[in-house]
C-alpha cells in the first residue's frame, strides 16, 4: 500500500478519475484517495439497492456523448470491457397539452411521436455538428490534451460558434426551429446542464450541441462500469486507489494526513476534485427521485417509453419561471424536470418485470436543506408524471430522494485551498466538469510543474 508517490488524487469521481489516468499515462506514480470503503467512482457509481437486483446509479443524471470527451483521449475506454448500448429515441420532450417531439437514435424506434431527425433546420445543424463538434469540444473547453493533429476547422465555422456562445437557449430555439415545442428542445437540454433558459451559452454551447447532436450511448449495468473502466485503465499506467481513505489535512508543502493518522508524501502535486457551481444560481443542488416499479411508466404519450429520457417543462414560460423562482431562493411549485428510465433498454439494472426510473430537477438551497421540502418537491413531480402516465403513482414498489453528492470523496471538514502544490480540479465552464475536461485541465497543470 504506497504512502508515497509524486501526485496524490483525492476523490475517485469521475474528474479524479481522468486526472488520475492522463498523469499515470505520462509515467508519474499516482495514488487516488477514495472514502468510500466500498467502491471507487463516486457520482460516476452504481450501487445495489435495498431491493435484490436493483442497481441504481448514485451520481446526478447520466451526460449523453461522454466517450466523445476529449479528457478521456489516449484512455482507450472502449478496450476496457465496457459495453455501450444507444437506447432506440435519446430524447423526447412533452408540451402542456400531451403533444411531443423527440430525437430517435435508432430506426427501430417508435415512430408515431413528431421526431427531430428530417426537419430540415435540424439536420443542417446536425450535419455542421457532426463535422465541427470534435473542434468545438476541444476549443471550448480548452483542452490542452486534445487529440494531436486535430484541425480547428474552417474561420467561418469559428464565427458561428462565436454566435452561438453570445445566444441564449431561447433564442437558439426560436433560431433553429419553428414550433413552441421545438423552440423549447434546447432550452430543455441547457436544464440539464445547469443552465437557465436566458443566460448566454458562453462555452457550454458545445456541451448543449453535444446532447443535441449525438446519438446517447450508455454503459450496460450503470455508471459504474466507466469508473471500473478508467480504474483498470489507471492500474494499468501503473496507478492505485485507495479504499477507505479519508483526507484530514495537508500538512506543509508535500504531506498529507488522513482520518486514520497515517500520512501520504507527495512529492509534486495533490489533486482535489472539487464540486463545481451551478449555473443557474448560488447553492442550487440536483435533487434526484428514483422509484423502482412494478412495470414500464404507463406514458400516454406514443415514443416516451422507448426514449433514454423524457423532459417534462410544460412550456418556455413555466421553464423561464421555474429558473427564477430558484434564482430568487424559492420553491417551484410547478418544478421542471426530466426523467430516466435505464431499464427500458437495460435488463441488467432491474430484475423481472421490474422497472428502475428516475427523475432530475434543481432545488433552492432552503429546499435542499430540508427535507420535508425535498419530499414536497418529489410529490410534485408525482403529480405531474401522474398526468402524463396515469397510474403511475399504483406502480411504485419504492421511492428514494436525494442530493445530488456535494464532498467528492473527501471528508465533509477538508476543504484545502489551491496552491503551488494544491490543485483544484475546476472548470471555467461549468458543463465541462461533468465530461472529465476538470481533471483534464487539472492533470495538465500539474504537468506544467517545475
């Protein structure tokens, strides 16, 4: 068990993770610390629920087009025995009087619901996404590890990419589509990326284009394969986890102590992943709502079961409202949200006739806080989903609520400060950190070291 080496990683999240791998693949000893005394990964895990053969991710929804994320280049994850699948629709979003329009990833799915793909606007994006996105990944999120050789593209590409980072999702909604509920599409995705419908994209333009424009591709048996995947990888460079490993305190330059009293030298940097803002406001948290059910949620709407996930806004206002009223501290009474049913396309994450669905939201601080409120919140979405899949209130076998994970594997009291050798593994763009692209950044600082 090494108590010595020349970085240590504290956290085993995915961003730790990354970290992790992109300094142990240039050949330096690295030690990853991870509280949990159970299993690495953090918000990037799975775990056994209180019911047999329920496996429930642990961590805030799961981010479409992760294999495409230039922090994970020269992993090679998909040697890593991680089996991806693209579940038939990657989105579909349901307007207030029960009409809809989704993203089919597949021509096996149903195809009774309006669908994105052939609507000519839709396609000239996707077809510009398609040649530009690997560019405008590493680009935005300024990727010092990008892929070598990888042209930046065509100067009038780079003008439009300008343009779309000064817009707002409404606005690029009004821009790209015809429809109310097209318009919404993109204000929907900017949601689950923490963003508010009227705040400029700045970076997170490509995040957004990125769950536009790419097909989802999901890890079979749940989040934790991708932190077992970039842990196999990590020990292969030659790099260690440790279980169980709680930081206290940095002692002097290159010491760190544990909750146990033993200490850990390091001789060049100590990594820190930390949680990052969301962009919708100051100590907004995801709140998450699993149920396990008895059966699929009985949509009424024709494509909601077979899509990956389901936006449930009701309209552009409701969605500006909901962002202001959690900009302003208060609760949504009519929260906006989006669900995920894994299951549907994954017969590994529930046994039987089971059914595992969860649904994603953001809460104010003073709701996070409390818990009466955040069972409040979750009976609100009840209700809405009950109008949109009658009966599925009679299908819950059990409903868990909870945070979105905030300590990132680190002991609630150690809260270091960057630095000369302390490195926080931040983002200037908020929707990166959930692709790997902080630790990304973090690896290559500690490489610019002396």
């Amino acid at each position: 068990m090494a108590r010595n080496a020349e970085v240590v990683v504290v956290g085993s999240g995915l961003n730790g993770l990354v970290a992790a791998c992109q300094l142990a693949r240039r050949g330096l000893s690295v030690v990853v610390l991870e509280a949990d005394s159970i299993r690495p990964g953090e918000g990037l895990s799975t775990a056994p629920h209180s019911l047999p053969g329920i496996l429930q991710d642990r961590g805030f929804s799961w981010f479409f087009g992760l294999p495409m994320s230039p922090a994970l280049h020269g992993l090679e994850l998909y040697q890593q025995g991680i089996e991806w699948h693209a579940g038939t629709c990657a989105h579909l979003h349901l307007g207030e009087d029960h009409n809809s329009i989704a993203l089919r990833a597949s021509d096996s799915a149903d195809k009774s619901a309006p669908n994105l793909v052939g609507i000519p606007e839709y396609e000239a994006l996707r077809t510009w996404c398609r040649t530009q996105l690997p560019s405008l990944l590493s680009r935005h999120w300024n990727s010092q590890l990008a892929p070598p050789g990888l042209k930046l593209g065509n100067p009038l590409h780079w003008m439009r990419s300008r343009s779309l980072q000064s817009t707002t999702p409404e606005q690029l909604g009004r821009r790209w589509f015809r429809t109310a509920l097209g318009q919404r599409v993109v204000s929907d995705l900017a949601l689950s990326l923490g963003l508010p419908p009227d705040r400029s994209l700045g970076p997170a333009a490509s995040s957004l284009l990125l769950l536009l424009c790419e097909s989802p591709e999901l890890p079979r048996g749940g989040a934790q394969q991708v932190s077992n995947g970039l842990l196999r990888t990590l020990e292969g460079f030659g790099g260690q986890l440790r279980l169980n490993a709680v930081p206290r305190k940095i002692l002097g330059p290159h010491r760190l102590a544990l909750e146990s009293g033993e200490e850990i030298s390091f001789s060049r940097a100590v990594i820190v992943d930390t949680p990052e803002p969301v962009p919708l406001g100051p100590g907004i948290s995801g709140l998450r709502i699993d149920w396990v059910l008895n059966s699929p949620i009985p949509w009424e709407t024709a494509g909601a079961q077979d899509a990956a996930r389901v936006y449930l806004t009701h309209s552009s206002a409701s969605l500006r409202e909901f962002a202001h009223r959690l900009r302003d501290g208060q609760s949504a009474e009519q929260p906006a949200f989006w669900i995920e049913q894994p299951s549907e396309h994954d017969s590994s994450r529930a046994p039987g006739q089971q059914h595992l669905a969860s649904a994603f939201t953001w809460v104010s601080p003073s709701v996070g806080k409390d818990r009466q409120g955040r069972e409040l919140q979750a009976d609100r979405i009840v209700s809405v989903l009950n109008a949109y899949a009658p009966g599925f209130s009679r299908r819950v076998l059990d409903r868990t609520v909870q945070m979105e994970e905030k300590t990132n594997g680190r002991g609630s009291s150690f809260t270091p400060s960057q630095s000369p050798t302390v490195v926080l593994c931040r983002h200037q763009n908020d929707s990166a950190h959930a692709w790997g692209m902080a630790g990304a950044r973090a690896a290559h600082h500690v490489l610019q070291l002396p």
